[in-house]
C-alpha cells in the first residue's frame, strides 16, 4: 500500500481531473448511482433496524427512535458540514492540478472533524434532557430515547472521519471507494442488529449498539481508501491552524445550512406529538422510509459537487450548466419512478411496520403526496450543491433556513389545525415549490456570475482558479438579497 503524502493523487482513469471531459450525463449517472449504492444501504440498514422495533410491539419505542434520530442528526449535519467543505476544496485543487495542495487541505479537514466530532458529542450529551423534552418526548418515550443515545452518541467520534472520508474519495473520482464506506458498514449492521435486538435480547439498546458497530466499520474501510488514493500526509500544526479559516469558509454555512431540516424535523415531531405516538410513529417511519426511497437525490446532490468543483478549476462554465440541466432531469425522472412505486405499495408497507389507525392514515398519505414534494426537494439539493461547491456557501443556507422557518411552521401550524397530523405533512411540503424552483434559478445565475467574473479579471484567457481562491464567501451582492427575498417569499424546503 504506498504511503500517504507521497507521489501525485491517482486515478484510475490516468488523470486527476475526470470529471472536465467526456459526458456530463454519464459523471452524473455513475457517481449518483455508486453513491446511491451506499447510501441506500445505510438508509436501507436504518430502516431495517426500525423494523425490527416496530416487531417489539411498543409504538411508545418507535417514537422513542425517532426522537433519539433527531437530536443525532444535529450531529451528522455537523458532519456533513466538514465533508461538503472538503470536498469542495479537495476537487478544487484536484481541477487546479496542484495534488499538494490537495492533500494538505484533506489533511487539515480530518484533524478537524476529529476534534468537532468529539466536542459536538460531548455538548449533546450534556443537554440531551431538555433537548429531548423540547421536541415532545415524555415519560416511557424521554427514557428510551436517552439511553439510545447515551450509547450511539460518543460513537460519533468515528462518524464524523467516516463520512469525510467519503467526501474525500468522491472528491478524486473515487466513486466505487466511496461507496465501499457506507456498503462496508450497512453490510456488516444488516447481522448485528437482529442479533443484538433479538438474539441477545437487548431491543432498543441492541440497535443503539449495532450503531456504533457500523461506524467503526465506516472509519476503518474510509482510512484504507484515503490511504490507497494519497490523501493524507502527517499533520503540520501550521497548516491545520492556518487551513481553518478557509475550511469555515464553506463548512460553516454549510453546517448551517444542514441543521436547518434537522430544526424542521424537530419542529414537525413536536407538532405531532399532539396528536400522541401513534402519529409520532407514523411519521418516524416516513422519516426512515423518504431516505430510501429518494436515496438518489441526496446521492446526486452530493455527487455533483466534485463535478462542479472540478469543472470550475479547469474553467468550463459551459459543462457547469449542463451539470445542472442533467441533473434537473435525472431528479425529474427517479421522482416519477419512486413515487409510483410508493403509492402501490403503501398499504403493504404500513402492514409491515404495524401501523394502525393515526398511523397508517399518515403514512398512506405520505405515499400519495411525497413525489411533487420530493421532485422540488431534489431541485433544492442540487441548487445547494452547487452554492457549497461555487463559494456561495450562504445562498444554501439563506435557503434552507427559509424552508425550515418561514415555509415549515407556519403551513405546520395551519395544517394541523385544520387537517390534524396529515395537514402537518402537507404544510410542510408547499414551501419546497418555491425554494427548489428558486434554488435551481440561482444557481444558474452563479454559474453566469463566477464565468462573468472570471473573464473581467482575467482576461482572453483566464488562469483556471486555485483551490484557495476559489474559496469565497458569497459577497454581499443583489445575489444575497434575492436568495433573502426569495426566503421570505417562499416556503419550505
């Protein structure tokens, strides 16, 4: 195995930047498809473990795992922060042909996520009562959702380099490798969850156990492939210090930006929570269900980052577009397919969860509604890939925030004052209309700004951006007030 910081970064395609040639359709194709791969396993794993729950006969600790879901996805949007953030800049210098820098920035990205995972877990466990009292968990429910995440939460500090290590593989190309993290540990959880649950008699804890299984498994696979491609050298205090305001740069509103469908999650089981846990595990296994389902688009978005990243530092404005065009398309079409696949098979589904009543009503109602939702869902992901991969990191974050405030609560609100727990869902579908046509238009208009941008300073023939100055936050333009406006006219997302 050659050791780390030494030599180029390879690729398997003979060069470092694959992603600047050939067909847009087919990068799109391969690198949301690989990702999918490993995302759906792990959703897929989730969802069987919420299974085996749901069989232990108590909807009180289905509700239980929901909220213990929430309160650990604050921690995974975290997570996601520092991996967007080094991806963009990893693909960056990557399109830039400068793999020194490359890993000098994957280097630094890790320390960070080292030290944020633990400090993040420690906080969390630190309010984790009133954190789960504000959302609606109460008696039975408040005591199962602790102790799942007393056990799952410290293993965060294995997520945490796991998923960055995807982002770091992704970000060379890496496709397969990136998948082979995730697979590794859904593969793995999919024997050690049953036998946790059931054979060991544990329940709930067994599931919280087999957590922390799987994210050994992911940091373990994820530091072979980084290993194996050259992306990590020895740390150097210097450079992790002086790396940390560009690395904020993007991770910061990106960490934002994700915490911002974590506030709406907790918003929505807190509206549900009136409507008491048959309703709070309805809409859990939406939540678990969505991810499955519409893997694809969360698998896009963060595919087509190091497209975009790659396309940027090598100067093709033109394949940026059709990146967006594509994948526009893409999201179209999986919707359509998923959607009817969901309202076909709804009534078995609730079965197999044993929902009833309130719950089954919820849930075939999800089914029924989720594909325009998802399809303006999946438009917004794509537009946020683009802000965090383009230096306009705050566009996705004006964005989301919006979605998860001024289009979450308030249609909630009306919903379920109206509709009772289905006009929750439907409330906080409307919003994902105007932000995912709003996202998409913006991030067109970003692409046109840095292309504009590029040709003033530069010249006939512009230099291809280096991965630091490529690192800009969105500058206080009419770009930021229409992403504002457009936030304040708009609903969810």
């Amino acid at each position: 195995m050659p050791e780390a910081g030494t030599g180029a970064v390879p690729d398997r395609d003979g060069g470092a930047a694959r992603f600047v040639s050939g067909s847009i359709l087919r990068h799109v194709v391969v690198m949301s498809a690989t990702g999918s791969v490993g995302l759906m396993a792990i959703f897929a794993v989730d969802l069987l473990s919420l299974f085996y729950v749901s069989k232990l006969g108590d909807p009180a600790l289905t509700a239980a795992v929901g909220f213990a879901s929430i309160v650990q996805f604050f921690a995974i949007a975290f997570n996601i922060g520092l991996m967007i953030a080094a991806g963009a800049l990893v693909s960056r210098a990557i399109g830039a042909n400068d793999p020194a820098d490359a890993r000098r920035i994957a280097t630094s990205v890790t320390v960070h996520c080292v030290i944020a995972s633990a400090l993040l877990a420690a906080f969390l466990l630190a309010v984790l009562d009133p954190l789960l009292s504000a959302i609606g968990a109460e008696g039975h429910t408040l005591d199962v959702a602790r102790r799942y995440l007393w056990i799952s939460l410290p293993s965060n500090l294995l997520l945490g380099p796991g998923m960055l290590f995807t982002g770091l593989l992704r970000a060379v190309g890496a496709a397969r490798e990136a998948m082979y993290v995730t697979l590794g540990g859904a593969v793995i959880t999919v024997f050690v969850d049953p036998l946790l649950i059931f054979g060991l008699g544990l329940g709930v804890d067994g599931a919280a156990l087999a957590v922390c299984v799987a994210r050994v498994t992911f940091v373990a696979v994820g530091w072979v492939g980084v290993r194996r491609y050259r992306l990590l050298e020895a740390p150097r205090l210097t450079a992790v210090l002086g790396d940390l305001p560009l690395v904020t740069r993007i991770a910061g509103p990106a960490v934002l930006t994700n915490l911002a469908p974590s506030i709406a999650s907790a918003f929505v089981a807190h509206a549900l929570s009136g409507f008491g846990p048959p309703a709070i595990a309805g809409n859990v296994v939406i939540e678990r269900l969505a991810p499955v389902a519409f893997c694809g688009l969360f698998a896009m978005s963060g595919s087509i980052g190091p497209i975009l990243g790659q396309n940027w530092g090598a100067g093709r404005f033109d394949r940026m577009r059709g990146v967006l065009r594509v994948g526009a398309a893409v999201t179209a079409l999986y919707v359509v397919v998923v959607w009817l696949l969901l309202a076909l098979a709804r009534a078995p589904l609730a079965g197999a969860f044993e929902l009833q009543g309130v719950a089954a009503d919820l849930f075939a109602f999800f089914c029924l509604v989720s594909g325009p939702v998802w399809f303006f869902n999946g438009l917004l992901f794509l537009a946020n890939a683009a802000f965090n991969n383009l230096g306009f990191p705050f566009l996705s974050t004006l964005l989301n925030w919006g979605r998860a405030t001024v289009g979450t609560v308030p249609p909630a609100l009306l919903g379920a004052a109206w509709y009772g727990p289905e006009g929750v869902i439907a409330g906080t579908g409307l919003g994902s209309i105007a932000f995912g046509v709003a996202g998409l238009a913006l991030a067109f208009r970003t692409v046109g700004r840095l292309e504009r941008g590029m040709s003033l300073a530069a010249g006939p023939a512009p230099e291809p951006p280096s991965a630091d100055a490529a690192v800009q936050a969105a500058p206080a333009s009419g770009m930021i007030a229409v992403a504002g406006k457009a936030n304040v006219e708009a609903g969810t997302g």
